[in-house]
C-alpha cells in the first residue's frame, strides 16, 4: 500500500511539473509571438522613417542571436509606449542599466572603470562652465561629444556630497534626450558588434588629437604599423591593439596607473621626507602628510624634488591651496573623480598592464620601458613645476593680478580663458605639451614624445621665463616714475 500511494504521488508531481513546463512554455511562445508582432510594426515604419538603423539592427547579432539565445526586439530596448510618429517621445532611450539586463559583468565593469567618471570630470573642469550650452550641452561638440560616455547625474563635493559619490536617480539624465547609453561610444548602434568595438578605431573617434593622440600615436609606433600591415587584426594578431593592451580580458573598467593626466598623490613619507629637507614648508606639510595614504609606488617613488614639483602643480590647478591644504577640487578631481591614483591603485594597474607586455616582451625590456617612460614624466614635471613657480611669482609680487571671478590663480583649469601670454602658455604646457610627452614615451611613438611634447614644454617654459623678466622690467619701470 506504502509504494503505490508513493508511486501515485510521484507521478502526480511528475504530471504537474510537466504542466506547469507547458504553461510556461506557452507563456513564453505567447510573448515571444506579441514581441515579434510589435517588431515588425516598429520595422514596418521605420524602414521608411531612418531605414539605415533597420538595416543595421536586421544584421546584427542582436536580431541574429546564437542558437538557443533570445533576439533582441526593438521594444526590449525603446519600450512599448511609443505607437505613432507624433508620440515618438515616449520611446525609452537606453542606458547601460538597459544593457546590462544581459550584459551585467560588463556593465558592472564600467561602473568601476574611468570611462564611467567622464561626464562628472568634464563637469570638474571650470573652463567647461564658461562654454556655450550647443558645446557643453546636448550639442555634444567639444568636449561633451566624448565625455558624454560618461554617467550623468553623479554628484560631487560642489553638491554637497563629501564621501563616496552619490548618484542623482536620473535627475541630470532627464534633462538629456540622447546621449545616455554610454555604451554605444564603443558598440555602435544599431549594429552593437562586438568586433567593432574591438577594433583600434572605435578608441580613434576620441583618443586623438590636441590633448591625447593615442591614436596617433599608436598608429605611427611598431604596434600600430604591424597591425596595418599585416590586415588589422584585431584579435589573435600580432601586434596588441588598444583593447588587448588596456582592456586585459576584456575587463570594461579601462583603468591604467598614471591616468589621463600622468598624477599620482604624494605619499606621506615623501612628503614628511620633503619637509625634512624644507625646514620653512614643515608644518604645513606634515599637516598635509596626515591625510595622504601610506605606501610606496613601484618601479619610481617620489623623491622630495619630484613632490614639491607636483605639489606646485597640484597648486596651480587650485587642488592644493597656497598653504599646500587640500581645497573643494581636491575632494571632486582626485578623490572623488580618481584623476590621481594612489599606491594601491597604481601599483595594481602597473603589474597587470606589465604582465600583458610580457606575453610578446621579455621581463627586463619592459622594466626598462617603463622606467624610462616614468622618468619622461618626472622631467616633464620638473619643467612645468619651474614655469609654474614663476607665473606665481608674478601673481605674489603683484605684476599680475587675480581676475574677480578666480578663486585661484594662477589657475590651469581655466584652460584657454587665461589673461595673459604666461598662463596661456601655461595651459598649453598641461594639455599638450606635457600630455604627448609622458604618453609618447609610453605608446613608444619617439616623434610624440620629442617633437610634439618635449621640445615644445622646453620652448614654453623659456618663454616663460623670458615673458616674466620683461612684465618684471615694466612694472619696475612702471612704478620708478
């Protein structure tokens, strides 16, 4: 009696484990059938409205999954709410959260990554506030068409927020029809392939030009003419692309050591170290050293000459004030906005970017190149920290004169809104002469890194230095009568 009513209960479950399959699986076919319906409405108007983006998406692994995977539909992605051409503006825009419903990892990624921070480093930059809204906007020309890869809506010191980044929950995004995806600067749309984004010249369209020609760079260094030549391959070729190099495993995150600016923050033995040999500069730097991380960075520590060169930068970028105390732009560009790394992270990013370069390179060649890469930036700064001094002298003596709507001066970040020949040649020595130094010696393009950065740094800096004594000699003049 025991084994027949177990037998009779076991294939009761077995009947309505079987059943309910079936519903769900009818559930599933029902959807799938509503989502293809709703498709080829939205393609059937669409091809007539922008038939290039129905072309695109008709051919993409999207619309074409793997067996056993789910196609992709436009409702996934634009939702159901848009059904005629007046009401278009119900149509979802998507963001990384809409791609990470199947893309987490890489989503989750990103959110860790520097590319993710754009948006709100842009926004760090006070030249950016004084651009006309068709740039800084939703334009998206300048500088906001490549940050724009960027998360909107992160909220910083200057709203309010002192710790850990906080988010808005779409605030600053409503006011930004498109632009919000972040992930299309990569994958573009409506193909999305995963083999474009892996190639170099997806990174060109922003890593180019007056700041950053990465791709420049690398296309006139050995990496990028073998690519060239032998018929840019981009995976399993021989010479390393931009992803294989910085996107080791296909990791989202991005993240190199020195970061875009070639900054890392003092550490506190090498500033206590500096103010042992500053005897005038020890209180305030030991008041400094009491909040920088502990550590060494490898390969190149600071030195005492190499941090007070980049403590006067720090300065003259409003970061530290005159008494070398952390200010409001500390906390937002490299607290919160990570444009500096510290030993932890830097050390990190250093031993896994060297471990790629040793899958072609032996491990003393590339100490070597990296050592001397280091040194690039440690003379570059050098230079740029003697400039620096100089333009402050004449702000200290009152030759110059800090402008009304400054806070700081001199200050960097107003880029190309500096009054004087000095400062304007200060930025330029931040953003272009010093950029293609550092990072032409690391992508090992030698005419960057000379002809582009070095020389030019060397030449600004003497213009400095001679611009200086002649405001020097006509204020003197100036002020005899």
């Amino acid at each position: 009696m025991f084994i027949k009513r177990g037998l009779s209960l076991a294939l009761v479950s077995i009947f309505l484990y079987m059943l309910s399959n079936s519903a769900l699986a009818a559930s599933k076919e029902a959807e799938a059938a509503k989502k293809k319906e709703l498709n080829n409405e939205c393609v059937g108007c669409h091809i007539n409205v922008n038939p290039g983006i129905v072309r695109q998406f008709l051919d993409s692994p999207m619309s074409n999954p793997p067996e056993k995977v789910d196609a992709v539909v436009c409702t996934d992605c634009h939702g159901e709410d848009h059904e005629t051409a007046d009401d278009y503006k119900n149509a979802e825009m998507p963001t990384p959260e809409t791609c990470g419903e199947c893309h987490e990892d890489q989503v989750d990624q990103l959110r860790e990554g520097k590319h993710n921070l754009a948006w709100f480093a842009m926004k760090s930059q006070i030249a950016w506030h004084g651009q006309p809204g068709s740039i800084s906007q939703e334009g998206y020309r300048g500088c906001s068409g490549c940050h724009k890869i960027g998360q909107k809506g992160l909220k910083g010191i200057m709203q309010g927020v002192t710790g850990e980044i906080e988010h808005d929950d779409g605030e600053e995004q409503e006011n930004y029809r498109y632009g919000n995806v972040q992930c299309d600067a990569c994958h573009t749309r409506h193909t999305f392939n995963k083999s474009e984004a892996q190639d170099p010249r997806a990174c060109s369209n922003c890593h180019m030009g007056f700041d950053h020609p990465q791709w420049e760079m690398y296309m006139s260094n050995k990496h990028g003419v073998i690519w060239d030549i032998e018929g840019n391959k981009n995976v399993r070729g021989r010479a390393p692309t931009c992803q294989y190099c910085h996107m080791s495993e296909g990791n989202h995150a991005v993240k190199t050591s020195w970061g875009f600016l070639g900054l890392r923050i003092p550490t506190k033995h090498n500033v206590l170290a500096l103010a042992e040999q500053n005897p005038s500069l020890k209180e305030p730097l030991e008041k400094l050293a009491k909040l920088l991380p502990e550590g060494n960075y490898i390969d190149v520590d600071d030195d005492p000459e190499w941090v007070l060169d980049r403590a006067l930068i720090f300065q003259a970028a409003g970061i530290l004030d005159a008494n070398l105390q952390p200010t409001e732009r500390f906390i937002e560009i490299v607290v919160q906005g990570k444009a500096a790394h510290a030993p932890d992270d830097f050390n990190e990013n250093r031993v896994i970017m060297k471990e790629t370069c040793n899958e072609c390179h032996s491990k003393h060649f590339v100490d070597v190149h990296f050592k001397a890469s280091d040194e690039i930036i440690k003379a570059a700064d050098h230079e740029f920290a003697k400039a620096i001094k100089t333009v402050q002298g004449l702000y200290k003596d009152g030759i110059l004169r800090t402008p009304p709507e400054w806070k700081y001066a001199p200050d960097l970040l107003q880029y190309y809104d500096a009054k004087t020949k000095v400062e304007q040649e200060l930025y330029l020595i931040l953003l272009e002469y010093r950029q293609r130094a550092f990072q032409g010696a690391f992508h090992g393009s030698n005419d960057y890194m000379h002809w582009y950065g070095w020389a030019p740094l060397k030449t600004a800096v003497a213009t400095i230095l001679e611009e200086s004594r002649k405001m020097r000699a006509e204020h003197e003049a100036k002020h005899a009568k």
